[in-house]
C-alpha cells in the first residue's frame, strides 16, 4: 500500500484540509475539507493533489456565471456592430439616394449627369451618362452588379 501522504492542514484552492476521512471512498484516501465558502466537503487525494478540485463546486459555479456573462456581452457586440454590415437596398445618405451612384458634370458642357459605379476585389467599375439617379442605378449599377459580382446569374 503507497504511503500516505498528509494533507492536513495544506491548501488546494479554496479548500483548506482539516482530516483525513477515517472511511475511503471508491477505495481511495480522502480528506475532509472546508471550503472558503463555508461548506464542507470530502475530497479524495488525487483529485486534490492533481488540482481537479479546488472548491467545494461553489469555484466551478462561479466560473459557468462569467461565461454566461462573457457569451452574453459578446452577443451583445454582435447586434451593435451587424446592422452596420446590412446595406442590401439603395442607401439613403448617399448625395444621390441610391447606393454605387454619384452625380458629376461633363467635361465639356458641364452637364449634370449620373453614373453607377462598383468596387470588385479592388477594381471599380464605371456606366457613365445617366440624367437621372434613378436610371444610373436601375440600368447602370444593377447591370454592373450583374455583371462583375460572382454567383449573379439573373
Ligand atoms: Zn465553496
């Protein structure tokens, strides 16, 4: 039989160990242990010795209320920072009211007139020569979409 190590008295976590049980459990040395806590509780040696227990559950308790807060304020991010990523219809802050459309003046004549533009994988994309913003975005900024956006087939 290995030789008993004694605990009394040491420290593991938040237990401190006040005797050894006078019966084993699961044919195991074990020790009576009081917890910071103020509960009591009966702690095998290895499961002290290997650090598994530290408490008398009130640390393990302790530990599922920080994730359930943790999980809680990440979501929490989450829903500040998705809406910002939602921008499926034409934007309405744009100068224009219509998302990938911008107003400029011909050269020449200085003409008001509208085109539809498109950034993809860095390259921007132009249809120029549109008088209104409705049709630079129907006619120009759709078919551009259409055109260089991967997986439209419409
Ligand atoms: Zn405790």
């Amino acid at each position: 039989m290995a030789k008993t190590k004694d605990l009394t008295g040491k420290r593991f976590g938040k237990l401190m160990v006040m005797h050894q049980l006078k019966e084993k459990i699961d044919n195991r040395i074990a020790w009576h242990c009081l917890c910071d806590c103020g509960n009591e509780v009966d702690v095998k040696s290895v499961y002290l010795t290997t650090g598994q227990t530290k408490s008398c559950g009130c640390l393990k308790k302790d530990m599922n209320n920080k994730n359930l807060r943790e999980q809680y304020d990440s979501k929490r991010v989450d829903g500040v920072v998705t809406p910002l990523f939602k921008g499926k219809t034409p934007r309405k802050d744009s100068s224009t009211g219509f998302r990938g459309v911008e107003k400029y003046y011909t050269r020449k004549s200085k003409e008001l007139r509208y085109r539809a533009w498109i950034t993809v994988k860095g390259e921007r994309y132009y249809k120029s020569g549109f008088e209104t913003p409705e049709d630079a975005y129907y006619k120009g900024r759709l078919e551009l979409e259409r055109k260089h956006l991967p997986g439209r087939k419409d």
